[in-house]
C-alpha cells in the first residue's frame, strides 16, 4: 500500500447527496460541508420558516389531486432501498397513472420526485414519464431549474424514459368562487424541458467538485457574503459570523450592491469606507457613526392631538384561498390592537383577533362588528370604508378606585371589489350600547350590537388595561 492509499483511506466517507443538499453545495460548499460533517452548528427554523415548509406540504397534497389513482410511496419509509423497491415496482405496474414522493437514486446521489405521470412512451408497450415538480411560488425561479436539473440526472441515470420536465406552481389570476378549490385553476403547469435539460449537462461536474470537498478533513475557506441569504438563508450565519466585528461591511444596511462593490475593492469595515463612496442617506448616517434625529420631529410629535392611537396590525397571505371572492397569496388581515393614549394619561386598549373561518371583513376600533352580517358572506370585497361614533359616560369615580360607565356607539361600513363602483356597495348599519368597568389597572367591557339591516343582535366581551 502506497502512502496515497493511505491518505485516501484516511479520508471521510461521503455520505449520500439528497437534491436538498446538492442545492445547498450550489449555493455554498461550507453551507454544504457544514450540513453534511456538523449540523449541530445550524439555527433551527424559525416559526416562520415552519410555517412555509407546512405551506409547501400543503401544496404538495393538493397536487397530488389532480392525479386521480396515483399511488403514495410513504415519505417515512425506511430504510432508503425499501422505498426506492417499491417505486421500482409501482412503474412496473401498467395500472399505476401516477407517482407521488417516488424515490430514486444514481451514483450516491438519492431524489424524491413529488409527481412522476405516466404517459405514452416513443416505443410500443413502453411507457414514458413525465417529472413534475410542485412549488407553493407563484413563478419558476432559477433555484427550481437546478433542483429539476438534479432530478432529471438521477432519473435518467436510474433508467427511466422522460418525456418532459415541468414545474407545478401557484396561479395568482385564480380567483376563488367558495366551496372546492378548483385544482386546475390553481396551479399552473409549466415546461421547462429543454432548460433543465441544458442545466443538467453541468451537473456531474457539480457533483464531483462537491464530493470532493466533502473529501476534506475541514471546511473551505469561505467568507460569508451576499449568498448566504439568497436563494435561502443559510442557517449556519450565526455560527460563519459570530466572531466578525460590529462594524463589518456585511453589517451596512441598505442597498447590498453598494456593499457588493465595496468589498470588491477590498474593504471589509464600514470605517474603512472613502467618504467619496456613493452610499444612501441612510448609509452615510451609519458610515458617521453618530445620533441623528429629523429637525421636524419636534414639530410633528407637538402637532399629535389626543387621543392618539397607537395602531398595529397583522395579516396572512394564503397560498390557498380559504374564503370566497379571493386569490392565491392576497393579504388578509387576521388582528389588529389599538391602545388609545388618552390627555389624562389613561391608556386604553382594543383588540381582535380573528379565529374562525367565516368571510369577516372588518372590526371597528371598539370591537363591534360592523353590520352584523358577516357570516351571510352579503358584505365582502377588498375594499372597504367605515365610520363609527361612540358616546361613554362614567357613572362612578375613578377617585373611589374603580370607574364604571355606559357606552353608546354606532357605525356603518360597506365593501366592494376592485374595479366594482362604490356607489353601488350597500352599506349596512348598527348601533348598540354597553357598560364599562375600570378596576385598577383592568378594563373590561361588554357591549350588544344589532343590525339594523339584519335585525341581528350579538354580545361582545373584551378586556384589556389600563397605565
């Protein structure tokens, strides 16, 4: 045995690539090399990161649906050969339209393949295959022709005949009626074939420069930069950054291709940065390194008048419509909170938050919904205008440690559509009344509303505090 025999026996072995991980060496080979040797080095999703990956097998499942008969080889089937056995016998099976979650695998690189459709092949009794790939995007990006060009190589290696390549992915033009989700109308079928099938020349190439650093004993030397964030965000930021000084160039906010060029020329902190360089207003300020306030903050904060609302909102973009008379990723608004500075200093505070699946459009500051006729679906659109007023008298005083009073309010709302006059919406009215009770710093209030156009009536409890 000669001496290099010996090294290369010394040297790790390389574990199976996924299309996962080829994605990752394309991006980085530390990202890569660090997924492979030390994933204990990586951030953990966040919740928001969670919430895309579910939002991803979601898709997935709905796809699968327009495929009637296709056949589910089980994500969680192990071992790997066990699943690959069993994809290898459903292709075999004339009677099998469709493959979901299929696994394959081709010189120590294993890809499953969310949809493989059967369709007719070139020779007699032969079937072809068409590779489907399921996005919850709403266009083909650069990041899905490589994860295709991956899976195209290894089913091509395995032995299968592919009559195309296609990535299935969000209509946003799809306009949802209510009741079943048109599934056709959902997703959009696209063909990138004769793409995918350029990029995956390059890919044995690709292949072996990743096997081989996964050969070494270390990670590459590789500084953290613009790529660590784009396709996706690399979980190992923390770790690749964690001993690089606060005013690190990567650190400029703003513009990244301002910071792009700075680093060309060789700069690596913001100090370092000529006063000639064409940076943003906000960059300069940050480049100083000093306080900065408006000249007019002053006169804006004395123009405020009580009561000042101090309003936050958050809404949900749904790949899948869930209420009617909307589209794919449209922004729906789910809560929102409102503490009322008032000039005594009492602070009050209103909140919703919306749980239930009904076609609710609005919530006015107090809590009352506006018309009283939301779960009907009669008075929905994304476009809406409201007006409230509200009357509150205390019977007690605050002085005698709590306060309590009566409320009386009213309010009117409409909606419409887009594109749809306004004059047209029917509008639809309420009034109500209600008591009000300060305990310490406790607020709790209830309030009955009814429809004037409905002839509904609904009680509301809420609670909040009070500084």
């Amino acid at each position: 045995m000669t001496t290099s025999d010996t090294e290369n026996d010394l040297r790790p072995v390389i574990p199976r690539l996924s299309k996962s991980k080829f994605l990752s060496g394309l991006q980085c080979h530390k990202r890569l090399y660090l997924e492979m040797r030390h994933p204990e080095l990586a951030e953990p999703p966040d919740l928001s990161t969670q919430a895309i990956f579910a939002m991803g097998t979601e898709i997935g499942i709905l796809a699968q649906r327009r495929f009637p008969g296709g056949v589910l080889v089980a994500p969680t089937l192990r071992p790997r050969e066990a699943a690959v056995a069993l994809t290898a016998k459903l292709l075999q099976d004339p009677d099998v339209p469709a493959i979901f979650e299929g696994a394959f695998e081709h010189e120590g690189v294993i890809v499953r393949v969310d949809i493989l459709e059967r369709v007719l092949g070139t020779e007699e009794h032969r079937s072809a295959w068409r590779l489907i790939e399921v996005k919850s995007s709403t266009r083909v990006k650069e990041v899905h022709l490589n994860d295709l060009a991956i899976q195209r190589h290894v089913l091509i290696g395995a032995g299968l005949d592919l009559a195309g390549t296609c990535l299935m992915h969000i209509d946003t033009g799809y306009f949802y009626e209510g009741g079943e989700v048109d599934l056709e109308a959902l997703f959009a079928l696209d063909d990138v074939s004769t793409v995918v099938a350029e990029r995956q020349g390059k890919v044995p190439e690709q292949l072996e420069a990743m096997k081989s650093i996964l050969r070494e004993s270390s990670p590459p030397a590789i500084e953290p930069d613009d790529r660590c964030h784009s396709p996706y965000e690399c979980p190992f930021w923390a770790h690749c950054t964690k001993d690089k000084p606060l005013r690190w160039i990567y650190h400029l906010p703003g513009p990244k291709k301002v910071v792009q060029q700075l680093v060309q020329e060789g700069i690596t902190s913001i100090d370092e940065i000529p006063e000639a360089a064409n940076l943003s207003i906000t960059q300069r300020r940050v480049k100083d390194n000093v306080e900065w306030a408006s000249d007019d903050l002053a006169r804006v904060l004395q123009s405020v008048e009580y009561p000042v609302h101090h309003l936050d909102f958050e809404t949900v973009m749904l790949a899948v419509p869930k209420f009617s008379r909307m589209k794919p990723y449209q922004s729906i608004p789910v809560q929102w909170s409102n503490h009322i500075e008032l000039q005594s200093g009492e602070i009050i505070h209103h909140e919703f938050l919306h749980g239930e699946a009904t076609n609710v459009v609005s919530v006015d500051p107090s809590g009352n919904p506006i018309g009283l006729d939301f779960d009907t679906g009669e008075f929905a659109g994304d476009r809406m205008l409201s007006t409230s007023a509200e009357v509150r008298v205390p019977l007690t005083s605050v002085l005698h440690g709590s306060k309590l009073g009566v409320t009386v309010f009213t309010d009117a709302g409409t909606a419409w559509d887009f594109g749809s006059p306004m004059d047209r919406a029917e509008w639809h009215q309420g009034v109500g009344g209600g008591v009000f009770l300060i305990a310490s710093i406790v607020r709790i209030n209830l309030d009955i509303a009814h429809g004037l156009k409905t002839g509904d009536t609904k009680v509301h409890l809420s609670s909040g505090f009070t500084f």
